[in-house]
C-alpha cells in the first residue's frame, strides 16, 4: 500500500506529523511542496502530489536555479497530500529534528504518463511555486552519482531546465525563511517544547550539529523574551518586538529583505 513505509517508520502517539490517508484527485495541476528539514542533515524535501500521495525526494543541498548545477535527489517514501502544510518539530524517532515548510504551489507534469517517466527515470514538469517556477527534470543516476547511498532506484538529479526562471541566484540563500510563517528554524522551535531542546538532538555533530546548537539557543532566547512573569507566578505570551529579535537572535538586517514568502526577480541568464 501507497503509504506503509511511511507509517512503518513513525509513531504517532509521538510525533506532530500527519498520519495521513491516500486522496487521489483529478486534474494535471497538482500540489507540490519544499520542506526544509533539519535532522542529522540538514536537506529539503521535494514532494509532488501524483496518485493520491506525495512523491518524495531528500536533496541535501536544496534546489538549484542554474541548469548547469545538478543536485542529488534521494528518493524516499510516500508521504500523505496532508504532510504538504506540515511544519513544526519532530521530537524523537525517526526524522526527528525541525521542519520548515520552505515553499509551496502547484506543479504539471510535461509528460503524458507520470508512471512511465517515473519508470524510465526521466520526469519533466513544471512549478509554480513562491519561490521555485519554471521547467524542471528529475532523472534517475541508478546510483553512479557521487555521495549517492542505497540502491539505483532511489538516486535521481534534480535539474532546472532553462527558461526565463533559471539564473545564477542561489535561492536557498536569497529567500531561506518560510512560506507558512515566515520565520526561521528558531521560530518554528520557539512554538514548541520539544526534546531536541534538552536531548536525543537529531544532530550531535559536525555542522548540522553546530547549527542546530545556535537555533536552540537562539530559540530559548525567543521564547524566554516572550514570556514573562505575572502576579499570579504563572507567565503569559507577549509580543516580541523587532528590537527584541535583533538583540535575541542576531539574524541579522537582510533578514528583512530575504523574506520566505518573496520570489526573486526574474533572473537575467547570463549571456
């Protein structure tokens, strides 16, 4: 069934993520999503919606605008159309760590039959997204692609094709906040109490783990700035002013010009 594995690897008595069920629907426009996902790696997930499910792919170093750039694409499991809204905190177990919802739009396949390109290993579609639009392939590598693991199947490239969407501008980099909430990782965890704040952290070492070690304190720092203490001893929530963020979390002016719901400009294509 469609979505077994993905049932297998989760426990929904401890994890915010959606249980799901298989909902197919009609039509060549279809849901896609880009989730940014800081566990023992950080990676982004592409999903596209096709069968009632959401195709899935890990692509460790984020989408590339540049059709000359492949990224690896991991295939992984079928995830519910629900899990596309998805965005918080995985406390422990598998995947555990931060999501963040990083775009999000609809996609239209470029090929007649989905299911044959899929088993060729050559899908050619297109997005249109807050962020990522235009004409892209995945392709299948049958895992001769450097940094590839596990078998042939689940090693594709992901490749923006040129159009007047591909540039040089690193998109990751330009527009890295959410599309839900428009916040980073530590304001997605400074909503929530989870045990990668004290243990079992997703990331032990290396940059993942250094980032994850300043996102957590960043985060404390957030959330400490919007509580305080009342009469009673119990705290309430107020509002973090921007003064406060800059002093708390030093992300920084271009923050304010990165924002996660704004689309670059068209590129211009180098001539």
């Amino acid at each position: 069934m469609p979505l077994d594995e993905y049932k297998r690897k989760r426990d929904f008595t401890k994890t915010p993520e959606p249980a799901g069920t298989v909902k197919a629907r009609k039509g060549r426009e279809r849901f896609f999503c880009v989730q940014k996902h800081l566990a023992s790696h950080l990676h982004y997930d592409l999903r596209l919606e096709h069968n009632g499910v959401l195709l899935s792919w890990a692509v460790p170093k984020g989408p590339s605008l540049d059709p000359k750039t492949k990224r690896l694409a991991m295939k992984v499991e079928d995830h519910p159309v629900a899990y596309g809204e998805f965005e918080g905190v995985i406390p422990e177990g598998y995947g555990a760590g931060i999501v963040m919802l990083w775009d999000k739009g609809t996609w239209t396949p470029e090929v007649d039959d989905v299911d044959a390109a899929l088993k060729k290993g050559d899908l050619k579609f297109t997005l249109n997204g807050y962020k990522l639009k235009g004409s892209w392939v995945l392709v299948r590598t049958g895992g001769r692609y450097a940094g590839a693991r596990g078998g042939g199947d689940r090693s594709w490239l992901l490749i923006k094709h040129r159009d007047d969407w591909a540039g040089d501008v690193d998109i990751v980099e330009f527009a890295p906040l959410s599309v839900k909430s428009n916040g980073d990782f530590e304001d997605i965890l400074a909503e929530d109490t989870p045990a990668v704040w004290q243990s079992n952290r997703p990331a032990k070492g290396g940059d993942a783990g250094a980032m994850l070690a300043t996102i957590i304190e960043r985060a404390a720092a957030l959330k400490s700035a919007r509580t305080k203490d009342t009469p009673s001893g119990r705290t309430e929530n107020t509002t973090v002013t921007k003064s406060t963020k800059k002093a708390v979390g030093r992300v920084t002016a271009s923050k304010a010009v990165k924002r996660g719901t704004q689309s670059p400009r068209r590129p211009q294509r180098k001539k």
